[in-house]
C-alpha cells in the first residue's frame, strides 16, 4: 500500500505584542476558552514542568470536536512542539511548533507550522484544509495577543457557592437536564437541546433578564443564545461556554461543579468573562465605563447563577424531606 503523502503548511504573521506576551498565551492552554473563540475546554491531564498533555475541545462548524495534545514547552527558545490527534480518527496526527521571535520591543514574529499525512480531522474540508486551518489558528492568537496591555480591565473571573444538604446526584440531575430550566427558571424563556453524543449537548437559552440589559433581544424582549456544555458525570461537573455572547462580552466561559463532603455538598458556579472592546454606550448607555460593564456583567451573571443554585437546592433538599417524611410515616 503506498504511503499518504505528507502535507506541511508554514506561515507566520505580525503581532503587536512583545514576544513573552504571545509565548505566555501559548503556554497557558487551560485559559484559551476565554481567550481563543473556537475552545469550548482545555484540561491538564499531566504536566512535568516542560512536557503536558492536554484534553482540548473546539466548537467549529455547528460541532464539537476533542482532540489529545502532546506538548513541550520551550520557554527560553519561545516555542511549543505539538502533536494532536482525534480520538474519533486514529491516525490522524498533526504535528507542528508554535515559535515566537520579538520584532521590536513590542512587536513579534509567530510562526506556525503544521504537517500531517492526512487532512486533520479537525480542519476545514477540501484540499486547502491545512492552510486554512493554520490561517485561522494565527488569526485568532493575533486578535487575542494584541488586547494584552487592556487584558487585566477587560477580564473578570468569580464564582457563586451554595450549600446543599442533599445527594450530589439529584443536584447533578437538575443541572444537566437543561431542557427543563423553562418550567423552572425566571430567567429563562425557552430552551433547545441538541446532544449528538452522551455529554455533549448544544444549547439554546431564550433568556429576558427583565426585559433589558445585555441579555435582552432587539426588541427589549428574550433572547436565544447558544451553549456549548460538556457534561462529566462521574466528576461532578459541567463545563461550559456562550458560542456568541451578547455585548459587552467577547467570551463567556465557565463551570458547574459539585464539591462533596461529609454531610452534603457544596454546588460552584464559576465564570470567566472577557468583556469588548467596542464602545460601551451601544450597550450600557451613554457615559459607560469598563468598570460599569464589570459591575453590570457580575451582578447579571451572579443573579442568574444564584438563582439556578437556589432551584438545584430545592430540587434535592425537597426529596430528602419526601423521604424523610415516607420513611416516619411507615412507622406509625
């Protein structure tokens, strides 16, 4: 049987970022979902200091996609080798460096190159597949690198805990089943459901948010935004992230997690939140600040998780009780 041919692409463009930046946004994978738009979740499963392997899912074409990455980390050189496979496709291995050189002090050179003997399976289809793929990755590092002197105003990270004195997997169930959340939720109007395979689901929220602010449609009424979830049961937890937030973010990104001890649990909502660039007055009003669209961005988002703690408490808290009740009253 003859080989398959080997196709490499190499191609670099000019950032303005200084050369650590750039290297610094490479080397911290776990952050690229709120950075790097097509990464719904990036998890470390080992790391030595200069050699990781990384579990990464991308959301690209209406569908999600995992891949298994090797990694070194050059960090004196400013480069990453890498090779990345589909668990779905074996043999369909990409190998490839990210390498950054500086081009001024505030300015750099990255460089990408990419080979494979076949079309990656998370490429674009057709012959330019590769090309296009490797195009896109350096466009989106770009647009990223280049917010570095803005990143520490435009990021915002926290977290709303709950306590629940109930089973973790009656809170689990009422998190996953994400189609029920109408019924439940005064936040949200609608919802779609779509899980291709076990744990994957992609979602559509019709949310108000009492008729205004940043989650509100055109018309002042709900809107539908999308979800990508990626649910582990055995872990406790469901990751998630908004394919296209509304304004003022650029990226929404986060997690459900359940965190178990000896008398019950308590349920985490993190969020990761990177906010625009464009002018705030288009969502906020007239006179907008950054730290308005923060403060608005944490109340909304807090006040939405809450609620949803509040109501995945009750959900397990109330069933104990029924039991509780069942379990005296066949006593009597």
């Amino acid at each position: 049987m003859p080989s398959q041919p080997v196709r490499s692409v190499r191609r670099t463009v000019r950032v303005a970022a200084p050369a650590h930046v750039v290297y610094g946004m490479l080397a911290d994978a776990p952050r690229w979902p709120v950075l790097l738009p097509s990464y719904v979740h990036v998890e470390r499963m080992d790391f030595d200091g200069a050699r990781e392997t990384l579990l990464a899912w991308e959301f690209q074409d209406g569908r999600v996609r995992s891949s298994r990455l090797r990694r070194t980390l050059r960090p004196q050189a400013h480069r990453v080798d890498f090779e990345q496979d589909d668990p779905a496709w074996p043999g369909d291995t990409v190998a490839g460096s990210w390498s950054v050189e500086p081009d001024g002090a505030e300015r750099s050179l990255v460089t990408l190159w990419q080979q494979t003997p076949n079309a990656p399976a998370n490429a674009p289809a057709g012959p330019d597949g590769l090309d296009a793929d490797t195009a896109g990755r350096l466009a989106r590092l770009r647009e990223a690198a280049e917010r570095w002197d803005r990143l520490d105003e435009l990021l915002l990270a926290f977290e709303e805990r709950m306590r629940v004195e109930g089973p973790a997997e009656l809170v689990y169930d009422f998190l996953y089943r994400v189609e029920d959340w109408p019924e439940l939720l005064p936040h949200v109007d609608g919802s779609s459901v779509r899980e291709d395979r076990p744990g994957t689901q992609v979602v559509v929220l019709d949310t108000a948010a009492a008729g205004a602010g940043p989650a509100a449609g055109p018309d002042g009424g709900a809107a539908g935004f999308e979800t990508v979830r990626l649910c582990f049961p055995h872990a406790g937890r469901i990751v998630f992230k908004e394919t296209a937030p509304p304004a003022p973010l650029t990226a929404h990104s986060g997690e459900w997690s359940l965190v178990p001890d000896e008398s019950g649990l308590t349920v985490v909502c993190a969020h990761r939140v990177l906010l625009g660039e464009e002018p705030l007055e288009a969502a906020l009003g007239a006179g907008a600040l950054p730290v308005d669209a923060r403060r608005q961005v944490r109340e909304r988002l807090g006040r939405e998780s809450r609620q949803t703690l509040r109501l995945a408490k009750w959900h397990a808290e109330s069933h104990v009780r029924r039991l509780r009740q069942g379990r005296g009253g066949s006593r009597r």
